[in-house]
C-alpha cells in the first residue's frame, strides 16, 4: 500500500518539479505581485515614505493673512502644495495631477477676520477636487480647517490687520443686532484683546513666547502601532506576500483540478484504474502531493520575504506552519471538488476560475478585510480563504500565539473535510474520452 | 483462463454491449474484431474492471474481481487504446511509477523494467524522456508499461493505432514472443490482417453482440465459397457472368471492370471448366490468381457490411 501511495505522490512532485520554467513562473509571480502589494500597503515602515498629496493653492486675495495660510497648509507633512491659477488648477485637477485646488478669494483675510468675532458674512473659500480622490479630499479639508483657524486667529490676536480689525468690530458694535448683554460681554471680548495686542507691542519677546501660533488643536496625537512588540513596526510585505501566496496556490488547487479531469480523459487514467488502488488512494494521493507542493510555494514565498523585506514570524512559528499545512490541504481538497464537480475541462476552468477569484478577493487577499464593510466583514468569515489570510497575518505581523492559529487551523480542516468529502462522492470514476 | 459470461452495459437509452461471451485460454491469442463503436472498448474496459457491467460477470482463473484492489488484477495487463505515459518523464520513470502500481520494489523493479525494456526494444532510449519518442516508440513503451508485472493475461486495446508499418512489425514480434511464453493474449483491432496474423481465435462484435466466435479456419467455414480466383480478361463484350454460375462448383460471380471474382468449393475442379468455358466463349484473359477468402469477406458475409464502411 505505501509503495503505491508513496510512488504516486511521487510521481506527481517529480511532474511539478520536472517542469522547470512553471515552476520557476509558478513562484516568480506571487514574488512580484506580493513586492508590489506590499509596497503599495506601507512596506516596510521606516524604509518607505509615504506619497504627499498634491494641492494647488490659487491666492487672489494676497492678504498677510493668505499668505500665512499657504505657508502654513506648505508646512503640513501630508501636502505638496504649489501655487497656481484658476485655469490652469482647473486643468490640472481635471488630469489628475492634483488632488485639490484651494481657491482663497479676494478680501478672505478681511472677511474671515471679521466673521471670527461677530456676526459677518463669512467667506468663501472655493475647493476644486478630483473625485477619484475622495477619500484624500477629506483629509485635505481637515487639514485646510485647522490651518485657516490657526491663521486668522493668529493674525487676530497678534497680526497688525487684526488689531485694525478689532478697533473697527469695536466702533461698530452698537450697530450690530444682537441682545444687550451678548454684546456688552462681546466688547468686553474685543477690549480684552485690543488690550492684549497693546501690552503686546510694549513687551515683543513676552507675546513670542507665549502667544504666538494663534488657536489651535488643544490636543496632539501619539500614534502607536501595535504589531507584535514594542520595537517592531508594521510590515505590509507580511500581509501581501499571505495574500498573494493564497491566491497563486488557490489557483495551483485550480490546476490540479483541471489536470485530473484531463487525466480522466486519457489512457492513463485506465491504466491507474485497471491497477490494484483503491479510489481512496487515487485521490489521496493527489490531495497529499497538492499539499505537498502548496506548503513548498508558501515557505518560498515567505522565505523570500523574510531575506528581502525583513517579514519574520514574529508570533508561534508551529501556528504558521499549522496554517500553511491547513491551508494547503484545503487547496488540494478544492481541486479534487473542481475535478469531481467538472463536467467538460472549458466549463471547469472558466468557472472553477470565478470561484478562486471570488475566494481570493473577499478573502482579504488583495485589499485587507477591514476595509470592507462592516457586513462584508462579518459575511467573509464564510470563506476559507479569510480564514487563511487572518491565520497568516496572525502568525506573521501581528505575532500571535498558537492558540491564535487554532480557530483557522480548525476552519481550514474543516472545509478541507468538506470539500474532500463532497469530492469523493461526487466524483465519476469512468474513464471518459 | 478468461472466462466472460453474458456481460451487458448499457449507456442510458444506449445498449454498448449486449450479453458478450467468450473466452482464453492459458496461451491462447483472442483477437476481438468489429467496427469502431461495436463495443470492444467497452468489453476491455470491463474486464480491465474499469467499468461495472449491468449484468453477467467476468471469470478470472474462475474468481471475480470483488473491488479496486482485488489481487486478482494483478493477473491482468492493460495496454489501453490512448497513450498512457507521462510524457514529460523518461522512459525508465514512467516504468518504475507503473511497477510501483503493482507494489513491486528493489531490484525486481530494475529487473522488470530491464527486462521488458528489451523485450520492446528501448534499452538503449531508456533515460530518455518520452516526449522525444516517435509514435511507434510511444506504443512500444506502452506495451512494456502493462508487462512490468509479469500478468499472465494482456489486454490489448488497439494497440497499433497511428504507427507506422515498420514499427507495427516490431509490436507484432514482441507480442508473437508473449504468445510463445505462454501469455494469454486478448487483442482488440478492427484490423483484419492482424488478427488474421496474430489470433488463434476470432471472436467477431458488431453493434454490441458476439456474431462469430471460431479459429481463422472454422470463420472461414461459415463462408459460401472457400477460395475466390481472379480472372483479368483482355475484353469482357460479350460477357453473361451469370451463365458462368450454371458451370460445375463456382459459387459465386462478380465482375468489376476487366476482372472476373468466381468462388468456388474446389479450386482444382473448379478453375479448368471456368477457363475453358471463357476460351470457348472467346473471352480471352492475361492472368489468373487465386486466394482464400480473408476476414473482410467474413465479416461482410456475416453482416451484409464491409468493416471499413461501418
């Protein structure tokens, strides 16, 4: 029995690996495809820099104000910010080559310092935007609300226009309609700061010191990633090289598939039918050296990323080899089913290819799962392949213990179980042709 | 030896096979001979056991073949009607997967595939890989890769498909040397001068049922006639072939173009009252020949239809 077996395993590693420039293919293009997802998802912290987003700034007012607002949006570590005209920022948001156009209107300085203490007609400030962008325009309006606060505060406590401003708000305070006591606390307000701008003005270093940026956030953020240890940053190869490796060895699963309807259809089949195997080691046989060949591409393709991108196991080293192992019979169970279920080879592959494809992407393989809807999310857990993917993230970036691999482990066998079952009954055993 | 009895498959409303018998003896060489889709592969397959029949059971040394791993196959050899190798592997790994089939191990294995190798003629190509082969080559391998065991029946399913004449020759001595080592042959074709070279026995299939079951001579018993003499004439005017049917022993008469066909029981008392009726009737002629009917003629009296046609 286990010469039999061993000699069709055999047989079928000595056929992957026979065939060189497949096998070589086979594991060149995860390796590509993995490098340049994980470049895209942040790479290597620290060793990437993350792209600016591109906005142009069309300044028709040319207030001190305007000006301190573009160099303070300039300063922002998230924007690449030029300057640019109306025509011209048109064009260039309508190409693509930037994100958003600022539009800073004329009087903005003017009218924004007097919206800032009274009831005035408050300017505005005109965004061009590419709507392919969507998600980078709300960062750029976050950016753009804190840098105009922070301006025209600024320039109202500190600048010579606001001083002007604060005399003027002064003077015409009893015009405005407003209830007694809101506008007797408002001069109040105004008195203050005009009175703050005077002792300013006697004591320059004093104001520098401590007032000096306008208003502000009252808070700052410490980001912290939280991967597998204190020192170790987050490595995007690690998911990537999980998901690429998941997709290419579904598709291998697919093959082998494929292969054994081709297989029915020959003389060979007869000849392995016509020897004493039985059908449990016919088809084990296979499922074991699909496995076999699927555990190989995945220790590569990590192997590779750990010399090149610096991805190590940072959780349980037997947890990840627990999840390759599962993951790997799991494929070789899927392609037993897509030869059981097959009826002609050109069927099989278009729709055993849909179903990979599927598997692939809710999965998580190409865009990590949590930028998926929070139903989809729930939904996904139905797929092996998510199971794969978190079990692989689990045991690599975010180093987790055994008892993290158990529950995808356990999955995987399960589907393995399932799809294998499924594939021996509804397998057809005549030779066909 | 192998023993079928009244095996029947049908394929939905389809009836492949219907009620086939025979059977082979130790040593003996049974060529199975029909038309394509009479129903040979399907009789191979079941009882290569590749297939179930819906009825009836096939004897090997008197046992039926219970399940997939039944010892009872290791008595058989299939060589199977399409190539069964792995093309991209060489010859000797594609005989050493086949032994490893049979769980034969060490050096029985490099002897079996020494062995047969030779038989087939490729122990000089035996690293090579077979995708090199020619097609003759390809078929010789997958005669060696059904003899690894050493099976005591050989099944063979068209076995000369698509090869040249030059190496059909080589498989008819590997298989005539088989046959002298006591093997029991049981030989698919639907080429007539094969089984007539090869086989002991005929058994002809035609739309799923045996017609004919006898030794080459006992076949051509059930003919009307049992030589035909060819007459080529210098002119045919004049000529009543069916006046030549009233003359003592012919048979049978046909005429295509310039060539006279009479059959006849008895050639020697046949041919010279022929000849002297054509001379008499100044119907002048520049050859004479004659022959025994062959299994084309068999198979066309049997079924009224030439093989090739059907």
């Amino acid at each position: 029995m286990m010469i039999q077996f061993l000699a069709l395993v055999r047989k079928d590693l000595k056929l992957f690996f026979t065939d060189r420039r497949a096998v070589v293919v086979g594991l060149l293009v995860p390796i590509l495809c993995g490098s340049f997802f994980g470049y895209l998802f942040g790479g290597q912290k620290g060793t990437t820099e993350t792209s600016k987003v591109p906005v142009l700034v069309i300044d028709q007012d040319e207030s001190d104000i305007s000006r301190a607002l573009i160099t303070q949006l300039s300063s922002d570590k998230n924007l690449d910010v030029k300057p640019s005209t109306l025509d011209a920022a048109r064009d260039v948001v309508r190409k693509g080559k930037a994100t958003a156009a600022v539009i800073i209107p004329k009087d903005f300085g003017r009218d924004a310092g007097q919206a800032f203490f009274r009831r005035a007609r408050k300017p505005e400030l005109d965004l061009f935007y590419d709507p392919s962008h969507a998600l980078e325009l709300a960062m750029v309006k976050g950016i753009l609300s804190g840098a105009v606060m922070q301006t025209v505060s600024k320039e109202m406590f500190t600048g010579k226009s606001g001083r002007k401003l604060v005399s003027e708000s002064l003077a015409q305070l009893d015009e405005i309609d407003m209830a007694p006591q809101d506008r007797t606390a408002l001069r109040d307000l105004l008195n203050g700061v005009k009175k703050w701008n005077e002792q300013r003005e006697i004591s320059e270093t004093l104001a520098q010191g401590e007032f000096s940026g306008g208003l502000t956030l009252p808070y700052e953020t410490r980001e912290q990633a939280i991967t597998s240890g204190r020192n170790v940053e987050y490595n995007g190869y690690a998911h990537s090289f999980g998901g690429m490796g998941v997709q290419f060895i579904l598709f291998m699963g697919l093959d082998v598939g494929i292969a054994l309807l081709m297989l029915r259809q020959s003389g060979l089949w007869q000849r392995l039918r016509a020897a004493p195997l039985s059908r449990t080691m016919l088809l084990g046989s296979r499922a074991v050296s699909a496995a076999l060949i699927a555990g190989f591409i995945l220790l590569v393709l990590f192997g590779f990323a750990r010399i090149v991108f610096g991805v190590h196991i940072q959780g349980s080293f037997l947890g990840f080899l627990g999840v390759c192992a599962a993951f790997s019979l799991m494929t070789a169970a899927f392609g037993l089913l897509i030869a059981a279920l097959g009826e002609t080879v050109e069927a099989t592959r278009g729709y055993s290819i849909m179903a990979t494809i599927i598997m692939v992407m809710l999965g998580g393989a190409w865009v990590p799962t949590f930028f998926f809807p929070m139903w989809l999310q729930k939904f996904t857990v139905i797929i092996p392949t998510r199971w794969a993917i978190d079990g692989l993230d689990g045991m690599t970036w975010r180093g987790l213990g055994f008892s993290s691999a158990l529950a995808p482990i356990g999955v995987l066998l399960l589907f393995t179980i399932l799809f294998g079952a499924l594939a021996i009954v509804r397998f057809r055993w005549k030779a066909e042709g | 030896m192998l023993e079928i009895k009244r095996i029947t498959k049908t394929y939905g409303k389809l009836s492949a096979i219907n009620g086939v018998s025979f059977r082979a003896d130790y040593g003996e060489t049974v060529g199975l001979l029909g038309p394509n889709g009479a129903g040979k592969t399907t009789t191979v397959s079941i009882i290569a056991g590749l297939l179930k029949p819906d009825s009836g059971e096939v004897l090997i040394e008197n046992k039926r073949v219970k399940s997939d791993t039944d010892p009872v196959k290791l008595k058989i050899g299939l060589v199977p009607q399409d190539m069964a190798l792995f093309e991209k592997l060489s010859a000797r790994d594609n005989l050493t997967f086949f032994a490893a089939l049979y769980a034969l191990s060490g050096a029985r294995v490099r002897e079996a595939i020494n062995e047969t190798l030779s038989l087939v003629g490729l122990s000089d190509r035996a690293g090579d890989k077979v995708e090199a082969f020619s097609g003759g080559m390809k078929r010789r391998l997958n005669l060696a890769a059904a003899l690894l065991h050493d099976p005591q029946i050989l099944l063979l399913d068209e076995p000369t498909v698509g090869v040249d004449p030059q190496s059909r020759n080589a498989i008819f001595e590997n298989l005539e040397t088989l046959k002298k080592r006591g093997k029991t042959l049981l030989y698919t074709t639907h080429y007539m001068e094969e089984a007539e070279r090869l086989c002991d026995r005929i058994v002809i299939i035609d739309h799923g049922e045996v017609i004919a079951n006898d030794t080459l001579q006992g076949l051509h018993k059930l003919l009307p006639v049992t030589n035909v003499i060819a007459i080529e004439l210098d002119n045919v005017d004049g000529l009543t072939p069916e006046k030549i049917l009233n003359l003592p022993e012919v048979k049978s008469v046909q005429l295509e173009q310039n060539t006279l066909r009479i059959g006849v029981h008895d050639l020697s008392r046949g041919a010279p009252g022929v000849l002297r009726w054509l001379t008499d009737n100044g119907n002048s002629y520049y050859r004479v020949s004659s022959d025994q009917p062959d299994l084309e003629t068999v198979f066309l009296t049997l079924t009224g239809r030439s093989l090739r046609d059907t």
